[in-house]
C-alpha cells in the first residue's frame, strides 16, 4: 500500500514537471536578446474566456516552436521571446456550460504575424472574438476584429502592475521608457 501511495505521488510530480517543461524554450527574463510581445482579446463573444495562450516561431526554424504565454483578463505577454517570426496560434478556455474550447489561428494569413529583427518592445494589438457561420455538423468557427482600445499604453500599464516579476526585471524601466515615449 505504501509503495502505490509513492507511485502515485510519484506520478503526479512527473505529471506536474512535465506540465511546466511544456510550457516553451526556458530563457532568462533579463537576457538582453529577449523581446516583450504582448496584446489583448476581448472574449465576450467567446463561449469561453481565455485561461492559456500560445504563440509560434514560424522562423528561424525550431525543435520547440511553441512558447506560452502569459495571460491576465485578456492581455496576453511574454517576455522572454528571442529574435525571428511569430504569430498567435491558439488561445483555450473552459466554461461550467461550455466545456472546453480550443480557438486555432491559421496557419497563413493571420493577422497577428510578427517579425522581430532587434529586441525591444512589440504590440501585437487590441482584437475582438467575432464568432462566424459555420454548417450545421462543422465545428464552430470565428474571427478576430482589430480594435483601438485597450491601447499599447493602456496595456504596458497593466503589465507593470499586475506582473511583479516584469516589475522587478529590466523590463520594468524599459516598460517606462516605452510609457515616456508613448506620451510623446
């Protein structure tokens, strides 16, 4: 009996380490190469709101292409990405009613592709979830709709207040520099 307990605490640490693992390339947050991309989805369209995000180096090609990001009431961030290609690639979320969801961008032509030449400071954009037609036995379908608000200002704020560890790395005076500017 004692031995199944181990086993299966055991299991449950390999379970959660390898949840983390998952989670995208490991860098440091004050690595000088890193790039802050961030932007916002408003979901209330979405049968769901979101909990996880992702997003994908299209270029240079890579063994772990897909890197997580950070999200907080429809802002999404990370900031420890290297230079190359990248776009949104799924957003998740789950409902009591809903269940769970998967939002999947394509591949080609979509919106959010971003190219990082030289590290700094990179807005993907303020979006809204339209939900689209789709046939009576196809899954469902939807779209994103550019919007003006929040803006990057709005946003870099918000990244600063909720995120202590940002606040606390160098991203937090490169952050107020961008705010300076902003102004401008």
């Amino acid at each position: 009996m004692k031995y199944r307990i181990s086993l299966v605490l055991g299991l449950i640490a390999l379970g959660l380490l390898t949840g983390c693992a998952s989670s995208g390339p490991q860098r440091d947050i004050n690595d000088p190469t890193n790039s802050l991309v961030f932007g916002y989805v408003d979901m209330a369209d979405a049968p769901t709101g979101v909990s996880s995000a992702w997003i994908t180096q299209v270029a240079p090609p890579s063994d772990t292409p897909y890197w997580g990001l950070g999200i907080s009431k429809g802002l999404f961030y990370n900031s420890y990405l290297p230079p190359g290609s990248y776009q949104l690639s799924k957003l998740g979320g789950s409902g009591f009613f809903a269940g769970q969801h998967e939002y999947s961008f394509p591949r080609q032509g979509n919106q959010t592709a971003l190219r990082i030449a030289k590290p700094g400071i990179y807005f993907l954009g303020s979006y809204k979830y339209k939900k689209a037609k789709s046939g009576m036995f196809e899954p469902g379908k939807f779209s994103i709709e550019k919007m003006s608000k929040p803006t990057e200002a709005e946003l870099l704020k918000r990244i600063l207040d909720e995120d202590s560890e940002i606040k606390g790395s160098a991203w937090g005076n490169k952050i107020r520099a961008r705010l300076t500017q902003l102004k401008s």
